[in-house]
C-alpha cells in the first residue's frame, strides 16, 4: 500500500511533524530521507528491506555506491540521499570537537572517532592536531586506502603540523575488517610518526585504532614510550 494511503496522520513524515522524531522507528527515520519508494514497495518497506539487507543502519550508510545500487530499484540518486545524511551526521557530531574544545577525556576523543571511521568500507589514517593546551585545532584525514608503513609519509604529518602549528597530535586509523586489534605494522608505523615528530619537539599522544566494536589506544598498553 502506498503510504498516502495510510490512515490520516501514520505515515512517517506527518508522524515526526505530529510528535517529533523520536518517536518514529529506525525504517521510518530513514523513509523520510528517501522520500519515496520503488516500484512494488513504499518507502518504508524499502527502508525496513535496507536496514535488513545491510545488518543496521551503520552498515548501511558506510555502503558502497555498488552495494547499494545491485539492490532492485536503487540507483545512483538514492545513494546520494544516504551519503549527503551520513556526512551531515559526521559534521554534526565533529561539532564535539570543534576548533579550540579540550579533549577532557579519552572518551570523548573515541567517541568522535568511532562515529568518524567506525564502519567505513576503506582504511582512512587520520590526525588530530591539538595545541599546548591539548585543544583541538582540526581534524585531518591523511590517507585513504590500504595503509601500511609504506603508504604513510612521516613528512607529510610534520608538514601538516608545522602549518597549523601544532604542538601535539593523536593519530588514528580504522579497520574495516572490524577487528581493532594492532598490527606489527601499526606499531612500527607509530614509531615512525613519534620519531619524526621528536625532531620538531611535537609530542605523539596516542594512536588509536577502530574497530567495531572497540577502539584500542597505543597509550594505555604502553606502547608510546
């Protein structure tokens, strides 16, 4: 059934204008942003067949545009949608940690690093660089790809911080595969990336890698010395 067949006042939009978005479901949220549907299904039952197809709403919109496209229906306009609300919530919760915010605590940097890199299809290697005060001056995203140590230019980070003039700076990558652990090369790329920033006397706080369902921090196994 269409949904301007529905019952006065039950279908998603008229509901979050009625009662506030809160009180509409993850499929109807997410049938709003689609505004319509395709052909044999109305945009919530598209919504409730994403959210399946994908495992949740995280996956969903860290899909690919291929992933999202092989879907009967789908097409290039509805992955925009996805990506354009994806990137509004990333801003949205970057506002945490805008220019001049002190990071209180470690997990309020995780926190905005989860929701930055958690679920992403690709490896994303990126910084935050922070003044003497260990207030944010910006957030950086370096490389995108397969990282290893030969894909991450010491250089270029000194450069970065000797440009915002940075005095100390978190460096942190994901894992798509979900699994948060460190590898050997995770650990010598750090080593790299604190033994070039010694010899322009800025400090290596913490790299941190994420995962699904944990982000591991060098700093609280020891392993920046």
């Amino acid at each position: 059934m269409a949904i301007r067949d529905w019952p006065e006042g039950e279908g998603p939009r008229e509901k979050l204008l009625q009662r506030g978005a809160a009180h509409l479901s993850d499929a109807e949220l997410l049938a709003v942003l689609l505004r319509n549907g395709v052909s044999g299904q109305n945009a919530v039952d598209l919504a409730r067949e994403l959210i399946g197809e994908f495992g949740g709403l995280r996956p969903l919109f860290s899909a690919t545009k291929q992933q999202v496209c092989r879907l009967q229906g789908l097409g290039p306009v509805k992955y925009a949608q996805l990506q354009a609300s994806a990137e509004l919530a990333r801003r949205l919760a970057g506002e945490s940690l805008q220019r001049g915010a002190v990071l209180t605590s470690p997990d309020l940097t995780r926190d905005y690093l989860r929701f930055q890199l958690a679920d992403r299809a690709y490896e994303v290697f990126a910084v935050l660089l922070l003044d003497s005060q260990h207030r944010v001056i910006q957030f950086v995203e370096l490389f995108r790809g397969t990282i290893d140590a030969a894909s991450v230019y010491p250089r270029e980070l000194v450069s970065l911080v000797l440009e915002k003039r940075a005095a100390a700076v978190i460096v942190c990558h994901n894992h798509p595969s979900g699994v948060a652990e460190p590898s050997q090369a995770d650990r010598r790329i750090t080593e790299r990336l604190k033994n070039a920033l010694a010899t322009i006397d800025v400090s290596l706080l913490d790299h941190m890698v994420v995962g699904d369902r944990e982000i591991v921090s060098f700093a609280e196994r020891g392993w920046i010395g």
